[in-house]
C-alpha cells in the first residue's frame, strides 16, 4: 500500500554500490564472466546507476584484481557505470577502456585518511586534484566519496563543520556530486539532518549530494528518510546487502537496494526498479556466495516464493 509523506522528492536516483563496493569486501572471490552477468542482471532490473569495479592496485583490493578484464564486458550497457580511481594511475587505466564516470575516495578525518590512503586530508585532496581535472578534461564525471562523515573508529564522533569542510574543498576541486558515507553505521537521523543543513547553509546544494549509509546498528533505512527529507534525491544501496564494514567485522554492511526500494515504493517514490527482478538477482548472486542475502526485503519475497 502506498501512502506518501508530504516533502519528499518524487524520484530516488539509486546508486547501485554492489559489483563495486559489495563484492570488494566479500570472502568469496567471484569470477569476471559472474561479475559481468551481475551487472547486466542489475541493469535488467532498472538501476540506472550502477559502479561496475574499482581501478586500485590488485594486491591492495585482491577481489576487484580484474577491472581491465570487467570493464569491456559491460560498457555497452545503457546505463551508467561509474569506476572508482584512488590515483592518476588508476584514472589513466580507467579512461584507456572508456570509462568516463569516475569516484575518488576521501575521507572527513585524518586518522582514516593516514589509515587508508597514508596521507592526511588535505595531502589526499592535493593528490585528488590532478585526477579530478584531468577527468573533468575528458569530459567525464566525477563524485566524490566522503568516508567517516558521522564517526571514525579511532577519533570518536566527527565534527559537523569538520567535514563540511571537506566536503566544499571535494566541490571545489571540481566534483560534481559527493556521496556522504556513514562507514561504521553510527549515524542516527537526528545527526543526518544537522550535517544536511549545515552544508545547505554554507551554500552546497541538496542537489549534488548523495547519501551511503551502513547498516551496523539498523539505522540506515531511518536515517535515508531523514535525507530525503531534507531533500536529498541519490541514495546508495547494495543489491542483497552484499559487503561488509571493515571496521565493524560484525556489521550488516551496506544498506541493500531491496530494503530501500521497499521503503521508497511505500511511500510512493519512483526508482524504475523492478523490485521482483532485482530480488531474483540477489538470491542468484548469493547461491554464488554460499550464503543467504543479509536483506530482509530479499528473504521476505523470496521465501514466499517457496
């Protein structure tokens, strides 16, 4: 049954994350040919927006070791496959195949900028410049990830003008959206609108700005619906819930794309995902990873199937 709220955008842009940021931190390794019939499974299903791998060093993110091999496979899909790129090395590699819709990841704290990229933030925003002009170049576009955007596992809570701060230096490199990342799920929704209204009032537009919640202490769905109230219109999502939270090793992870489009078909929200088929995807993409989805919305649909 639908029944809308009033104040909520008519249409969510999902930013599917899984070939991407899902099966990076699975256990299991998935081989290309399943990866490419994923990504086309999903595009089948309606996602528009879907990042097909990551163009990072093989040893550093063993799992997503076969971009170059990937990419081909899927760049005729009608549909948008954004690649990330952690340096001019990975771009360069990127572009060769095509790739004209890139990420670059970064982080609202210095203990996770020196843990992940052995840099702190502004080093790493001086490291990004070159790899966001030189896309912008080529006519591409550029988001901008923003890990820690709520709390940090080694700093505790993070300030809101803190990564506000961050996130007008991403702009002004050239990005032209910005995804905010709750990478340990600590976020509740009272702390998204805060962040949400501060940017507005330093001049961010709503508009370029996306939202990527884990689903560690269950708030992800509830702190979406704080961001849509406030505006916010692009919200990543994995499909079945795949990947994990590296720094929380007993996290539900990502926020999965069935649970989110439940939530937005609910409340009258068009996405153009065919949730049935998305749901069929996922149960067939975990069969490959011996385990059952972590999704509610996947288990509840498949399982009256049965």
């Amino acid at each position: 049954m639908q029944v809308p709220l009033p104040g909520l955008p008519a249409r969510v842009r999902v930013h599917e994350v899984g070939p991407r940021d899902g099966l990076q931190n699975e256990p299991v390794t998935v081989p290309t040919a399943v990866k490419a019939d994923f990504v086309r499974r999903l595009a089948e299903s309606g996602l528009t927006t879907i990042e097909a791998t990551s163009f990072v060093r093989p040893e550093l993110v063993p799992r997503l070791a076969d971009a170059e091999e990937l990419f081909p496979q899927v760049a005729a899909l009608p549909v948008a496959l954004p690649v990330l790129v952690p340096n001019e090395r990975g771009l360069d590699r990127a572009l060769a195949l095509g790739a004209r819709r890139v990420a670059v990841f970064a982080s609202a704290t210095e203990a996770f900028a020196k843990a992940n990229l052995n840099r702190t933030v502004d080093e790493s925003l001086a490291m990004f410049a070159p790899v966001v002009a030189r896309a912008k170049a080529a006519g591409g576009h550029v988001r901008g990830y923003l890990s820690m955007c709520f709390g940090d596992p080694w700093e505790g809570a993070v300030p809101v003008p803190q990564v506000v701060r961050v996130c007008r230096a991403l702009l002004d490199l050239g990005c032209d959206e910005l995804s905010l990342g709750d990478t340990i799920g600590v976020a509740t929704p009272g702390h998204v609108t805060a962040l949400l209204d501060e940017l507005t009032a330093q001049g961010i537009p709503v508009a370029a700005l996306g939202v990527h919640f884990h689903d560690t202490y269950g708030q992800a769905l509830a702190n979406t619906l704080a961001a849509l109230q406030r505006g916010v219109s692009t919200v990543d999502a994995s499909a079945g819930g795949l990947g994990g939270c590296p720094f929380a090793k007993s996290a539900t992870g990502n926020l999965a794309t069935e649970d989110l489009v439940w939530m937005l078909r609910g409340l009258g929200i068009e996405t153009g995902v065919d949730l049935d088929r998305l749901v069929a995807t996922s149960v067939w993409m975990a069969a490959h990873l011996n385990r059952p989805s972590p999704s509610r919305t996947v288990r509840a649909l498949s399982h009256k199937d049965q």
